[in-house]
C-alpha cells in the first residue's frame, strides 16, 4: 500500500520544520517554541488542548493546521462522538465557508482511524 494523505503530510511538516529552524532567527524559534508548549499538560489535559486547536483552526480556516490537530487529537485517543460535537462547534463559529475545511478534516479522521 503506498503512501497516505496523513504519512506524507507529517514528512513535508517535518523536512519543512527543519528548513525553518535552519533559517529561522531566535524570534522564529522562540514562537516555535512558545506553540510547543502551550499545548502541554496543565491545567487543561492535553487532549482539551488539541480540541482546541482544532476548532480554532478550522474556523481559520488553516488545513494544514487541521490536519495536525486531527492527528493529535487521535494519537491523545480521541472518540468519533468527542469530535462530532467539536467540529460542530467550529461549524457554527466559523459558519458554512468553513464546510471544505471540515470534509477534509474528517477525511484525515477516516485515513487515521482506517490505519487502526
């Protein structure tokens, strides 16, 4: 079976990530470092924090950013109904212009959970 969506997208994310730490001056990398974090564990479990940046991003509209959340948010053991009612929420904050948005979040759901 060759490649997924899901593998090939945490290969660029990665090789690209190391192009900007080459290049990237301390306030780049004090940013990187900054987004690193926040999502660690505190008082809010990580996995609030993954929900989090999901639904934040998808109402950005970032699919790169959703992508990650979505793998995130599986890796920290994520349930189908858990995600339903956060993507909802991401609906009616971010409305119908979020709609693509969402059909490739949950078609990055579908690869990972195929991968089970």
């Amino acid at each position: 079976m060759g490649e997924g969506k899901i593998e090939r997208f945490q290969k660029d994310r990665e090789r690209l990530n190391q192009i900007v730490m080459k290049y990237g001056g301390s306030s780049i990398k004090r940013f990187f470092s900054i987004d690193s974090q926040v999502y660690g564990e505190g008082a809010l479990p990580v996995k609030t924090k993954e929900l989090l940046g999901l639904v934040s991003s998808l109402v950005l509209r970032c699919d790169d950013c959703v992508k990650y959340h979505i793998i995130r948010c599986h890796q920290e053991g994520l349930k189908d109904d858990e995600l339903d009612e956060a993507l909802a929420i991401a609906l009616v904050v971010g409305g119908s212009i979020t709609i693509p948005h969402l059909r490739r979040a949950l078609e990055a759901w579908d690869e990972l959970k195929a991968a089970e």
